[in-house]
C-alpha cells in the first residue's frame, strides 16, 4: 500500500484516506455502469442509423428491408388508428391470452406428469419410451393439424402453445425429482412423512429450481407457439398481422409486429423474475448478481 | 425400565447389487445388542459398512439375511422411535431454522402452535433460539449441524442413529457438539448408535465402543469404556485411562485399518 504510506507521512488523518477510496471506488462503479448503458445505447443508435441511411441512399432496397422511421410510423398508426383487424391492444391481448393459456396449461401438464413419473419408477418405465418418441417429432408442425382440428379461434393456438411449452417443463420436472438429494428425503423419512408429503414437502420445492429454469424458456415457447398458429390462420392477434402484412408486401409491418412481439416478451420475462426472487428467497445469492 | 435390549442385531447381512451387476456384501453376519439408555460408538475403517448398519436399524433398508429388532420387534419400514443424524448436511434448505426443527412434528400430525412450541425448546437447547427466521445457507456448517440436531431429539426419539454426524466440522467445533451431544442426550434416556472414524471422539462419548473388521464389516471385538460420566471431551481425553483405552482398542482397530489399505493399494496397482 505505498499510497496509504505516502498520506500517512503527509501527515493526513488516517481515517481520511479509506472513506476517500471508498467513496472514488463508488464513483468508479458508477461510472461503468454509465459507460455501459451509454455504449448500449450507442450501438443502438448506431444500427438503427446505420439502416436508416442506407435505406435513404438506397444502399439497401427500402421496399425488401424497410427503414426504422417507417417501422415506427407503422407502429404509431397502429397504436393511433388500430390495425385492419382491430385495435392493436386487441391484437397483443388476443397473443398474450392464448400463449399464456397454453403456457399455464402446458406448464401444469408437464409439472405434474414430470413429478409423478419422477417419483414413480413404473410410470417412467411404461411412458418413457412414448414421450421420447413425441418429443422427436417437430411439434410446430402440428400447428396446422390443430388448426384443422379447433378451428381459426385462439383453441388451435392455445394447443400449439400448449405442445411446445409441455415438454421442456416435462423434462426439466422429471430431473428435478429424480435428482432430489437423497439425504433429504431419507431425513425427512425419518422425521416421519409419509410418500405423499415426501412429494409435497421434499421434492416439489427441491425441483422448483429446475422447474423454474424452463419456466423462462418456456415462455418464449408459448409465444411461438401461438404466433406461429395466428400466422397459419387467425382472425386476430400478433401473427396476423404479421401474415397480412406480408400478404400485401408490407416489410415495415412485418418488423413493427416483431418489435411489438420483442417488447411483450420482454416484459413478461421481466414479471417472471421479479415471481422468481420472491420464491428463491432461501437460496444463498448468486455470485453473478452483483453484476 | 424392562430389559428388552433397544437395538439388536442377529446375523444380519446386506448386500447390494453395484451399478455394474455384481453383488457387493456391505455387512456380513452382524451381531450387536444395544440396551436401553446406552451410548454405542462403532469405529472401523472406511467404508467399510458401518452406515448400513445404521439404515438397517432405521428401516431405511432391510436386512438380505437375518434380524433386525428394535424394542423386540422386528423392523418393518420406518419406525417412528428412531431419530437419524446424516453425514451430509440434511436439513432443507428451503425452510427457515424454527419451520426445519418443526418438520418432524408436523410430519407426525402434531398440530402447528404444539409444534412451534418444541422447536422453540430446543432450538433454545442448542443455542439457536436467535436465528429461528434464519435459512440454512446463512448458517455456518457447526450451526446447521446444531440445527440437524434439533430437528431430530424434538421427535423425542428413543433410538438415536448417527452417521459421522461431526465430521464434516473442523476440529474446535467438533469438539463443542460433542459435549452439547453429550448434555442433550443426558436428559432423554434414549439409546444412540454413533457411527465414527474418529477414535478419541468415540472413546470420549460411548459406553461401549464396538471396533468393525474391514468390509464387508462384522463385529470384531467390543470394548467397555469404564470412564465416569459426566464427561467434557476435552477432559476426559487426558486421563491415562482414556489413553489405556486409545492404545487397546488403537491395536483392534489399526490391523482393520491397514487390511483395508493393502486391499485399496492392490487394486490401485
């Protein structure tokens, strides 16, 4: 520490020169993070102006790749004027309800299904091998089959959210319970539950850690999942928009729709962590938050 | 009190079948009797199977061959009167200190405010009473391990099974939950099975310490430890008759002890 000698021999207070580098070591935090959040905005601005400009010079064809400044009139005249199918909240809410109906729907299915094979060696022995079969198959496909089977309404929509979300939250729920450590379940054996609380008490909140790690994932599914199927054929949402904009060459509303999409699904991811650290209370903090 | 013995075992033999396919004999033809209110150590070396012993008399795994009675009964699952201390941390990381030391209750049907009101006794017990709110992963491990305790004396049990219970801790630590083992179970009248490697720790805390031959363990020689009670670890380790002791049961135990490591080298070459 030659600096702190140096003060020392100066004759300052001793006390004077810790608070003054904690206090330019604040500062010093504040500062990055500053220069974080401004070079992000930056590399924004830069991308966004870059497009800009070569639409304007027709260095890019503005009509195959759009240009932000008619993105965002697209957006402001949806958000003002609506969108030929309706207003545009009635377009987000119609997305937003079936990718969250299929999501709670697939996210039960796959929670409890995952935790009962987990949990009873039969079930896995006699369902394993099928689930590993349908999980082959590329579920977005069946899109169109939903779509003839539940028609153009959100149900065809809600099934293809409900495929996709399923099985990420099947696995992960049935690693969850079968890596349970097992000293917790043999003490809590001894301590006197029984199978069923076992279950409730022991392995549902051991495997809620992984169970959560797909809800994120998860979330991003049901969205495709109800996009894609509004896409194929709807009579409102998100994915109808983008389809009938493409339908009439329009680029700049095929992004608008994208931008639309990006801000919703960030929003929820947002609302889903904030759910997370309520629950994971008990859990020692992670070393990266302090990022 | 009647005479039933609390633990005995009767030519008791496990085997396991190993990921491989192949039989692994953990225990081979055991006999020990534990009686009522009696601090039993068990040392030998390791892995040698003295664990199973302990989930044999649990419930927590049956016998392949022979008998395991508790209170005269033979053991069928998991009886209620057996309290278990892990190796491992076991507590649930997810439950506060006072919700850990009540789970036992709970579990058993004891209504909510009874159960708080125990738990708060003993967390009181073992000095914990100030951290109840607390979550494991904010304890040190001597804390959780005091938490472990609780958790399992506030079932009242009248067999208490441990499992290296300590030696996770550092030395200092170590040597103060001895001594709180000691003070806790002084007041129950419950017999204990003490399974250890450390041999100053057995010898300070049993009655009765019962050295293991090297796996697939059975019992190789039992020795009475004469030293009066009450005692504090740290004291009763420099009386010449502990040290008597050390260096006979050392004798037992030490020919175990390098068997098991000749074996380990064989296969290493």
């Amino acid at each position: 520490m030659p600096l702190e000698t140096a003060s020392a021999v100066a004759g300052k207070p001793p006390a004077a020169a810790p608070v003054s580098r904690t206090e330019a070591r604040e500062r010093a935090a504040r500062n990055r993070k500053l220069t974080v959040y401004g070079a992000r905005v930056a590399v924004l601005l830069a991308f966004l102006g870059l497009w800009e400009v070569c639409a304007r010079t027709e260095v890019i064809d503005p009509f195959n790749f759009s240009q932000p400044s008619r993105i965002w009139d697209q957006i402001w005249q949806w958000v003002t004027h609506g969108t030929a199918q309706g207003s545009l909240g009635e377009q987000i809410g119609y997305t937003l309800y079936e990718a969250l109906t299929g999501w709670v729907i697939g996210v039960i299915g796959g929670v409890l299904l995952g935790i009962a094979l987990g949990r009873i060696r039969f079930l896995a022995d006699v369902f394993g091998p099928y689930i590993k079969v349908l999980n082959a198959i590329p579920r977005i496909v069946l899109a169109p089959i939903f779509l003839i089977w539940f028609g153009l309404g959100p149900a065809s929509k809600v099934a293809s959210a409900v495929v996709l979300v399923f099985f990420p939250v099947f696995f992960n729920a049935f690693q969850g319970a079968r890596e349970v450590d097992r000293n917790l379940v043999a003490n809590a054996r001894i301590l006197g539950a029984d199978n069923r609380k076992v279950t409730l008490q022991v392995v549902i909140p051991a495997a809620t850690t992984w169970i959560f790690t797909s809800l994120h994932v998860s979330f991003g599914f049901a969205l495709i999942g109800a996009i894609v199927g509004e896409y194929i054929g709807a009579t409102k949402g998100l994915g109808l928009l983008v389809a009938a904009a493409q339908g009439t060459f329009n680029a700049a509303g095929v992004y608008a729709a994208m931008t639309i999409l990006a801000v919703v699904a960030l929003l929820t991811e947002g609302l889903l962590t904030f759910a997370e650290k309520k629950l994971f209370r008990w859990k020692p903090a992670d070393a990266g938050d302090g990022r | 009190m009647n005479t039933t013995p609390a633990i005995e075992l009767t030519g008791a033999t496990k085997r396991f079948r190993t990921p491989s396919g192949a039989l692994h004999t953990a225990v081979r033809d055991l006999d020990l009797t534990v009686a009522q209110g009696e601090f039993v150590a068990v040392v030998g070396p390791t892995g040698c199977g003295k664990s199973t012993t302990l989930t044999l008399v649990s419930g927590l795994e049956e016998p392949t061959e022979g008998e395991v009675l508790v209170y005269g009964e033979p053991v069928r699952g998991i009886d209620p009167k057996v309290g278990f201390v892990f190796q491992q941390d076991a507590v649930f990381p997810w439950r506060t200190v006072l919700s850990n030391v009540m789970a036992g209750p709970r579990f058993r049907g004891v209504p909510a405010a009874e159960a708080r009101e125990r738990a708060r006794d003993w967390l009181g017990r073992v000095g914990l009473a100030a951290f109840e709110d607390r979550y494991p992963h904010q304890l040190s491990g001597g804390m959780r391990k005091r938490v472990a305790l609780a958790q399992t004396f506030v079932n009242d049990p009248a067999i208490l099974l441990m499992d290296e219970p300590f030696s996770a801790l550092d030395v200092q630590t170590r040597a103060l939950m001895s001594d709180q083992l000691l003070e806790l179970w002084a007041g129950t009248g419950s017999s204990v099975v003490f399974v250890t490697h450390d041999l100053d720790e057995a010898i300070a805390l049993a009655d009765r310490v019962v050295v293991m031959t090297a796996g697939p363990a059975t019992v190789k020689e039992i020795f009475t430890v004469d030293l009066p009670r009450p005692r504090t670890v740290e004291a009763v380790r420099l009386e010449p008759r502990f040290v008597e002791l050390y260096r006979e049961i050392w004798a037992s135990l030490g020919e175990e002890v390098r068997i098991t490591r000749e074996r380990g080298a064989g296969r290493a070459a």
